[in-house]
C-alpha cells in the first residue's frame, strides 16, 4: 500500500497566515478568512491565526463568528491585549459601545503603548457619548502616533460634542488638510459650522463628503436638518429619505424626518416618525421599561394607566392638555413626572408620582410616554384640545403676591436649560434685550432664574419662585410675557396669558414655520428670526407689538 502523502503537501500554518495576511491587507476579507481558518484546522493553538481570523470575520460583518473567535482567544491567554483589541472593535460596530469600552480599556491597560487600544477606546468613548472621556483618549493616542487620521477625527468630534466648537473646527481643517478626501471629517466639520451659523459653508461641506461617499447617511440626515432649518422641507424630506434608503434602521434620518414633517404640518407621518426618538443615540437612554403593557389606545374602562413625563418641563406641561381626557376614560391615570411640576396638575382627577420615585410597588394595567400620546391619539392641528389653556394658579399663592412698579408688568426670561442640545441657538446672548428697555411706562420683571439670573437691572422674581406653582401665580398677575423657547412659554399658553415669543429660526417642531401663531395655544405670539443666530428682527417685532398696544 502506498503511504498517504496528502499531509505532506498541505502549506505550514505559518505559509497560510502570511497568505491570509497578505489577502487581507488586498482587501479580499473572504480569502483571508479562508486561509486562516485551514492554518486553525491544523494547528487549533494558532492564537496569533485566531486573532487574525476575528479580524477577517469582522471584516465580512460578521460579527457573530468574529465574537466566538476572539473569545476563544481571550480564555485561553486573558491577557492578549491584541484579543481585547478586535473585541472592542467587534463590539462597537455591533453597537455595544459600553461593552466596547470596557474592552479597549483592559487592552490599554495590558499594553498602554499600543495605539489602537488607545484610539478604539477614543472611538468607543466617543459613540457612547462620553465626550470628555474620548478627548483624553485621543489625545492619548495622538501621542503615540501623531497626525493620525483616526484618532485627530475622533479628538476633532470629540471637542464638537464638547460644544468646543472653534478647536473642533480647527482640527477638522487640519485632518482634512492631511486626508482630503476623509468623507466624515467633511461631515462632522459641518456640523461645526451650522453650530456657528455658517450654513452655506456647512452645506457646501456636506455637498463635498456626499460626493466623497454617496453612501453615507449621517451626512444625508445632517443635510436634512440643515435644511429643515432654511425652511426648505421638500429638500429636507428628500435627503431624510436617501439617508432612510440607505438604512432603514437609522434612528437619526427617521428622526430628522419626523421633524421636517411635522413642521410641514403632517401631524400623521410627522408623530409616526417621532416614536424613533426612542431609538436615537442621544434619547434612548431615557427609555427605561415602565411598569404594565404599553398602551397603543386600547379600551381604558377599568385600567390604570401610567403616563412617564419626558424631555423638559415645558414638553410636560404642552402635552398635559391630554391628561382631562384620559382620566375620563380610565379608572385611574397616574403622571410621573418632575415634583416641581406636581402644583401644576394638582387640579386634575389624577395621581402624581415623581419620575424617579422606585416602582417595585406600582404595577399599572398600562403605561405611556407622555410624547407618545399625539401620536396614539391622532392629533392633528385641527383637533388639539384646550389651545385657549387648562392650567389654573393656586388663589393663595396669588394672594401672597406684591408686584412692584406700574401697569403693565411684562415678565422676561432670556435662556432656557444650557443643557439643552439646541440651546446655543434657542437662548439669547447676553445683552439682546437692551433695546426694549428704552420702552417707556413698562415694568419689566425677570422671570430668569439659573446661572443667567440678574443679567439685567430690572426687579427680579426669582426669588418668588420656588416651583412651577409659584411661576404659574407670577405669570397670571403680568399683563404679557416676553420669553425665548423654554417652559415659560408653554406654561404661559396653558394659562392663557399673553406671551411673545422669540424663536430661532432652527425652532423645535411644535412653532411650524412661517407663521406668527401657533394652534397649540392661542395666547402666543411668535417672532421669528429672518437669519440664524441674529435676534435683531425677532426683538424689534416684539417691541412693535408692545407700542401698539394701548
């Protein structure tokens, strides 16, 4: 019998993973992929063939495998800083950024001088929001290997979601300057300069990442939004959809949809849309699960529904319209929400429950996110109830009221919450309302409260308020109000007092465009700006207003 020859002719372990290596660096992930698998076939112990065959796999998208391999790895040699490398990358690309993380920082730990384990922590960090934390990384990884590309994107984003907006643009131009063609600096460097207000340059840098990669969809989103703020919502829907066509799934272009349309007035498409707020990056982290079934409108007889306040108190406050009807048609309605909003509501037949009070002890046969009832209950603008207001002030906190000065009292508040991700935008700098003051018989008041409180040498109500019930009684005794896009405005509308108020012309949804009124209450009064950031035209309008008014 003749011996069996076949083993001799296979190619030593090591001949297959510089072939595979080789593939690899050519791109062809698949053959890569392949030759390390037969090097593993006849040497299972080939960590180093291991390593690389994660890497292909994660090439392919295939994570799963990808995953299965570098865990191997890892628990036979915990500490292969190279195994925790392609996990973290693994993981980040799954969408795990936590868990991406944790693995990048074990590989820095094992290896503080490899560059990647420093720039994919910088990377992580960075998708997991943690801005500060992806600076210090990427400057980390900047040492190690300076001007690279990788790591100068994420240090250059990093500063951008920092709101440092001048050093992030200034590092975009250097990245660019090096790798013009890098498609997402070119997007993330708009982003820098609609920050800035520079939208045609911002529009002509997403023209130019387009053109590098048609198929980015961050850059079609962003294009969107940019739009949207122009006022061009035909324009912005169509670039929604290219980035919605490209993925599906992506929450961003789903969400900048929903808002082009709901300022185009389709409340139907515009709602449906908004249910991605629960999937995008930076929200989804509020959607906890809540105790009961999710409500979709089912039959209420006999059932308890919890209806969860969220994102800011003038959003609860707007959307309380629609607590009276619920309670009518449920046995119980429970609103949990902020305690300093609990004044308010104390008028309705509902329970109050703080948003963050433990709810072991509470089971709901249903509950809802307070965003979501538009949507469920299908509100358009011809049917929104109660526009002419629902709230009421407390009788004896207006009582205990004094006001100073004449008639009329205008009440001002000139910044919302800094930490608002429109707020650079929405709140006004410092010095805007100088030329109302030149208005003679006004006693203006501020209503101003927060690290921008006393900008202004005018009678500060401050110090009155200590809840929203106390800011409702203020409110009521004014004669107008003049305040930017906060929840005074909206707290002023649901009482029904007169309210002017100044918007961005990046305004939220809910104002629509071109129009100085508002179906959602009836007592406001909208001015708009004509360009971005310039409240010039927005604040002479409301003074017009004022002098015509006897």
């Amino acid at each position: 019998m003749e011996p069996d020859c076949v083993a001799a002719t296979l190619p030593e372990p090591a001949e297959l993973l510089r072939a595979g290596n080789s593939a690899y660096r050519q791109g062809d992930y698949a053959e890569a992929a392949k030759l390390f698998s037969i090097a593993l076939d006849i040497h299972p112990d080939y960590r180093g063939a291991r390593i690389n065959l994660a890497n292909a796999l994660w090439s392919l998208g295939d994570y799963a495998a990808a995953a299965w391999q570098a865990e191997t790895v890892r628990g036979a040699d915990p500490a292969s800083a190279e195994a925790w490398i392609i996990t973290g990358a693994i993981r980040l690309d799954s969408g795990d950024a936590g868990g991406a993380a944790d693995a990048y920082a074990e590989a820095a730990r094992l290896r503080p001088g490899v560059f990647a384990a420093q720039a994919g922590l910088a990377a992580a960090r960075l998708a997991a929001g943690q801005n500060e934390a992806a600076e210090r990384a990427a400057q980390a990884a900047l040492a190690l290997e300076p001007g690279n590309d990788h790591a100068l994107f994420t240090l250059a984003s990093a500063k951008l979601g920092l709101r440092q907006t001048a050093p992030a643009l200034d590092a975009f131009d250097r990245l660019i300057a090096a790798a013009p063609r890098h498609a997402r600096a070119r997007h993330n460097r708009a982003n820098a300069l609609i920050d800035l207000g520079r939208l045609d340059e911002a529009k002509a840098g997403l023209h130019a990442s387009l053109a590098l990669d048609p198929r980015l969809k961050e850059a079609w989103a962003t294009l969107g939004y940019l739009l949207t703020i122009e006022g061009d919502l035909q324009d912005a829907l169509a670039a929604c959809d290219q980035a919605v066509a490209l993925d599906a799934d992506f929450a961003p272009g789903q969400w900048n949809r929903g808002v082009a349309l709901l300022l185009n007035g389709d409340f139907a498409g515009g709602f449906a849309a908004y249910e991605w707020r629960k999937r995008h990056r930076l929200f989804r982290h509020h959607f906890t699960a809540m105790p009961g079934a999710a409500w979709q409108g089912e039959n209420l007889q006999g059932k308890h529904l919890l209806v969860r306040a969220e994102q800011g108190f003038g959003d609860t406050i707007m959307l309380a319209r629609f607590l009276p009807q619920l309670a009518s048609r449920a046995a119980k309605l429970t609103l949990c929400c902020a305690p300093c909003l609990f004044p308010l509501f104390r008028g309705f037949d509902i329970e109050l429950r703080d948003l963050n009070a433990p709810a072991a002890d509470f089971s709901p046969d249903y509950s809802v996110d307070q965003m979501s009832l538009p949507h469920i209950l299908k509100i358009t603008e011809a049917n929104i109830p109660m526009a002419a207001g629902y709230l009421q002030a407390d009788p004896k906190r207006i009582a205990a009221l004094t006001l100073p000065g004449a008639k009329p009292r205008i009440g001002l508040v000139w910044a919302g919450n800094p930490g608002h991700d429109n707020d650079h935008h929405r709140s006004l700098p410092v010095g805007a309302l100088a030329p109302l003051f030149a208005l003679g018989g006004v006693s203006f008041i501020s209503l101003q409260i927060g690290a921008r409180q006393g900008e202004y040498a005018i009678h500060d109500g401050a110090p009155l308020i200590r809840d929203y019930g106390d800011t409702a009684a203020l409110l009521s005794q004014l004669d107008a109000v003049i305040t930017v896009d906060t929840s005074v405005a909206h707290l002023a509308g649901a009482l029904g007092v007169p309210c002017h108020v100044l918007l961005s012309s990046a305004c939220d949804w809910r104002w629509r465009l071109g129009r100085n009124d508002t179906a959602w209450y009836d007592s406001l009064a909208l001015h708009r700006q004509v360009t971005l950031d310039d409240w010039a035209a927005p604040i002479a309008s409301v003074i017009a207003h004022i002098q015509q008014v006897p």
